[in-house]
C-alpha cells in the first residue's frame, strides 16, 4: 500500500495561498484591539491597516472615527484611556439611497 506524499512545502504553500485570499479579513479592525489613546495614534493605526479615515473625534472618553476601505464604510469606537476597540459598526446603505421600486 502506498502512502500519499506529503510535502512540507505544499502544506505551507496551501497554508500562504488561504492567507492571502483571505487578507482583507485578517486587516479588519475587531473589538478587543489596541490602536492607540489619541486621535493621532487611532488615525495612524487605521491608515496603516489600508483605512481611509474619512472623520475622527473624542466625545465622552471615546475616539469615534469613520473609516472606508474598499467602498465598505465602517464606524470604529475606541476607549480613550486603554485604547481598545469598544465597537465596530458596518454601515449599511442610506434610507435616501435605497430604491423603492
């Protein structure tokens, strides 16, 4: 009985190939994450993760920041004082964009 071939290599390269097709996924910002505790340091954390960081703002000990990638826009709420993601919200089309037909 022959014993199938398996190839460190393969497996690896199997391994590198689910990575990358599921990259975006893996840049997705997630609750629990630390991206800073000023708007500069949560500014600079999104944008090097392939956000475009279209509004930011501190209210009540909170960074809020509205970010895009890849036409998907999203809201990001980030504890001032640790610098953890508190919230994550995708926005989903506008009422007034929505077609009634």
């Amino acid at each position: 009985m022959k014993t199938p071939f398996k190839s460190p290599a393969l497996t690896l390269f199997s391994a590198t190939g689910l990575l990358v097709s599921t990259g975006i996924a893996l840049a997705a910002v997630s609750v629990g994450d630390t991206l800073g505790t000023t708007e500069e340091d949560v500014r600079a954390a999104l944008t090097s993760q392939g956000y475009m960081v279209e509004e930011i703002e501190t209210e009540d000990g909170e960074i809020e920041a509205e970010v895009s990638m890849d036409g998907q826009e999203m809201e990001v709420v980030v504890d001032a004082q640790t610098g953890q993601v508190l919230e994550t919200e995708m926005d989903g089309p506008d009422e007034d964009e929505m077609d009634d037909d």
